[in-house]
C-alpha cells in the first residue's frame, strides 16, 4: 500500500517502517522456519519471489505492510534496518461489502522477542494507524489454535473469539472499535511519534 510508504511509527519497544526491497533477505531467512510457516500458514518461497511479493504488497490497495523493528536498537545504531528486525505486521483491507473492516496479522519472528511485549504494541500502533488514517473501525484476527499466545494477546486487547474453524484449526477474533474503544487505543499509542520515513532512516536512525 503506497499510503504508508514514507512513514514510520516509532514506540517505545518496536518501530514500524515500510517494507521495501532492504528487507526481503532478512524476510526470506525468517520464513524458511517450519515452525513460522506454520503458525502464518504459509508456502516456502524463493528468494526471487519474496522480491516479487515484497513489491506487489507495496503496491496493492488492500494491504498495508509495516515491518518491525527493535525501538532500542534502531534509534541507536549505525548499521542497517536489517540488523533490527523483529517482525511484520499487516492489515488486510479485503471485505469488499465493508471498507472498514481490517484483517490484523501480527509476526514477531525474533524468538529472542517474544514474551516481551513486542506483539502487543506493534498490535496497539497498528490499531491506531488503522483507525486514524484508513478509516477502520472493526478489526478481525484469525489465529492459528495452537498459537495460544496470540489469541491471549488479541483478548487482553478486547478482542472477542467469534468463530472456530475446525477444519483450518483457526480462531477469529474480533474487535468493533466504538467511541469508547478509540479513546482507550488513542490513550495507549499517545507515546507513538509518527516520522518521515527516507533513505537515510534506513542506515542511521539517529540523523532523524
């Protein structure tokens, strides 16, 4: 999705920054685990074709793509963006009926990062991008149901468990994002700095 492709979203543990081509190979590593392949229900792919997902996502209408990063980290470093990925996150924009209607789907491939708090704000900033500048005002997450950490998670947000699918072995939860339900999202991202995101973001966050 173009809409978010200058910008970046800085919290106190996790930093969200556009997915471009500077992270496809450090991407590619992540998703040659069986063990992530199969909580995302996702294919192995070659290196070429994460290229060409990496640049359709970027272009497509209906999905908007952050990839994040360790906050401590990255505003610190001289290095590159790649040396702190943590994890992607995605909305899906793909309820034709409903445009507010966005399918949340939250990765934090760093083992290292888990149990931290990382997926929950990443999940948090997420919520407000997709309240405040995509018009969402319901929000779906279908969770693999072994991954009994995400469905916790999800429900610690006021997600509720909706539906079961048997045959996928997949939970969706959902969250209908009332005035009141803002005003609590909005309280908890009131920390989160929203940056131009550049070519020299990407090797030294501290020139910002």
């Amino acid at each position: 999705m173009k809409i978010n492709q200058n910008t970046v979203l800085q919290g106190k543990k996790v930093t969200l920054v556009p997915y471009t081509s500077a992270h496809v190979c450090r991407y590619h590593e992540w998703m040659k685990s069986e063990e992530l392949q199969r909580l995302t229900a996702s294919e192995p792919l070659s290196l070429e074709q994460e290229y060409e997902m990496q640049r359709s996502w970027q272009e497509d209408a209906d999905k908007c793509t952050f990839i994040v990063l360790e906050t401590e980290r990255w505003s610190g470093q001289a290095g590159t963006e790649e040396d702190c990925m943590v994890g992607d996150v995605n909305l899906f924009l793909t309820d034709m009926e409903d445009p507010t209607v966005g399918e949340i789907e939250v990765m934090i491939a760093e083992p290292s990062c888990r149990g931290r708090g990382f997926g929950k704000e990443t999940t948090l900033i997420m919520m407000f991008y997709g309240v405040t500048k995509l018009g969402i005002t319901k929000f779906e997450a279908k969770v693999g149901q072994e991954n009994e950490a995400s469905i916790c998670m999800f429900k610690k947000l006021n997600f509720k468990e909706v539906a079961v699918n048997r045959i996928f072995q997949e939970v969706t939860l959902r969250l209908d994002v009332n005035e009141q339900q803002k005003q609590w999202l909005l309280e908890q991202t009131n920390h989160v700095e929203e940056k131009h995101y550049s070519v020299n973001l990407q090797t030294r966050a501290s020139e910002t």
